[in-house]
C-alpha cells in the first residue's frame, strides 16, 4: 500500500521541447530538463512568466504534443496510450463549450464519443452538473451562462470519463476577481472529495497557493523549474486561510522566487 501510493501518477522525466527548427527555421527551446514527478490525490500549480512553458508541458501529458527528449508517464502508460485510456482531462480558460447544445449534452459529450448508453451518460452528466454547482442550467444554452458558469461546465465535462488527471490551463484567467475567488473555494472543495490530481497553470501566485499542495516555479524561457514551494497550510481551505501570515508569507515567497518584472 505505502510502496503504491510513492510511485507517481504522473511523472516528467528531462523533458526537453523544441518547436521548429526544421528546415532552417528557428527553433525555440520552450523546455529544458523538465523533472517532476506528481502523486495521486496532489494539486500541483504550475508558475512562471508568459512562454515559459506551462501549456507546452501539459501538452505533453495530454499526448498533444511529442517531446523532443526525455519521457513523460500517466499511471505507467506512455500519453498515447493514457490518451487512449482517456487517463487525462483538459480543461482550458476559454470554456469551448458547444453552442449547439445544451449544457446537460455538453458534459456528455465525452462519454457519447465513448459510446456510453444515453441514460447512463446522462445520469452521470446530471451527477456532475450537481458536483460543480449548476444542476439547474442543464437546459440551457451555453450562451445563457456567465463565465464562471460555463467554466464549472468545462469542469464537469472534463471529469465526464474519470481522467486520472486533470489538466487545468488558466481556467479562472478570463473570469472577475469575486467568480474566480468563489470557484477557487469550490474547485479546492471538489478537488479534496473527488480525491482529484490536478495539474493547474496560473499567473496569480496567490491562486496557487490557495489551491496547492505544491507550487512549481518555472524560469522564463526556456522554461525549467528553478523551485517547487511546498504548501504546507492546512485543508479544507476557506477564503479566511489568505487572511493567514503563513499564507502572505509563501505569496512572498512564490513572488520573490519569480523575480523581478514579472506581476500577476
Ligand atoms: N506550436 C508552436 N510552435 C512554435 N513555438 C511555439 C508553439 N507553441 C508554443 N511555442 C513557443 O514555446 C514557448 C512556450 O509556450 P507555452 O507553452 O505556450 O508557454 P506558457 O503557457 O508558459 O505561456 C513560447 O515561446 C511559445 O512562443
Ligand atoms: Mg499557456
């Protein structure tokens, strides 16, 4: 049991990225040794200037993307058999959501590309509407949903499979501070009782401390971790925990550690 939990879900071993480069053109290292291994049940946020790498990282993951060195690992699987395995769930700051369809076939999308019967993926996508919060929009259209709302669809349509790993890239980044505080609260609450991994990039320092149990601090290009904040505030966390001096004192920290002329 103890031997299991230490083996990481998702683990990053020297993972370079290089774009281009072919044919004479430019090539721009977006990654660079990249080292890290997360464990099942971790919040890990991901920090680090624009183009430091963040999204090329979870790319990678997510079997979006091939490393040019080095090897990426879900659960034991290479990404394109845990994408196979639909082992990962994406979720990205625009919600992308389907204006065609309502909010309930939304979510369910996933699970009808699965080939899941109609009642079933229904129950289950009703089962998660509840989950984030928005049970009573199932009817709805996406456009009839705020921001905040339409994000905690993305959320439920991502979790529609049970991906042992959630990807989140700035999915709070487009929203108004009170919306982003609420589904921070909310997503930290989900995230604890559905025992999720989650892998979440973000420019604010405080969300991240917020919502971690680890914050990974990447250089600016090319990107590699330079340090890896461990977030030792007590859960369940509640907006009050910012309010905390050890709170303040890893934001400085977090802050400190990105360095100089780069703000949230
Ligand atoms: N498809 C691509 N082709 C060429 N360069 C890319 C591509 N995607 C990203 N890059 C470059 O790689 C670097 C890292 O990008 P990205 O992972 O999107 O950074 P971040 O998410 O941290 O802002 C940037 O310099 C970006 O311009
Ligand atoms: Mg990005």
């Amino acid at each position: 049991m103890t031997a299991m939990a230490s083996i990481p879900i998702l683990s990053f071993k020297d993972i370079d990225v290089v774009y281009g480069g072919e044919r004479g053109t430019h090539a721009v290292t977006a990654l660079k040794a990249i080292d890290l291994d997360i464990r099942e049940g971790e919040f890990v946020s991901l920090i680090g200037p624009s183009g430091c790498g963040k999204s090329t990282l979870l790319r990678v993951a997510a079997d979006l993307i091939k490393p040019s060195a080095g090897t990426a690992r879900i659960d034991g699987l290479s990404p394109s058999d845990a994408r196979l395995n639909r082992e990962i769930g994406f979720v990205f700051q625009d919600a992308a959501l389907l204006e065609w369809r309502r909010i309930l076939a939304n979510v369910a999308l996933p699970l009808e590309l699965q080939g899941i019967p109609k009642d079933k993926r229904l129950a289950r996508a009703r089962e998660l509407l509840r989950l984030v919060g928005i049970a009573e929009f199932e009817n709805a259209w996406p456009r009839q949903l705020s921001g905040g709302m339409r994000q905690r669809a993305s959320i439920a349509r991502a979790m529609s499979t049970r991906p042992r790993v959630m990807m989140m890239d700035e999915p709070f980044g487009a929203l108004d501070q009170i919306t982003r505080d609420r589904l921070n609260l909310e997503l930290s609450a989900l995230a604890e009782r559905e025992k999720m991994t989650v892998v979440f990039v973000t420019h604010s320092i405080h969300e991240a401390i917020f919502l971690s149990d680890r914050v990974v601090v990447m250089s600016p290009r090319p990107g590699r971790i330079t340090e890896v904040i461990d977030v030792d505030l007590p859960r369940p966390r509640t907006l009050a925990v910012r309010e905390t001096p050890r709170f303040n004192e890893l934001c400085r920290l977090g802050e400190r550690l990105l360095g100089e002329g780069f703000h949230d």
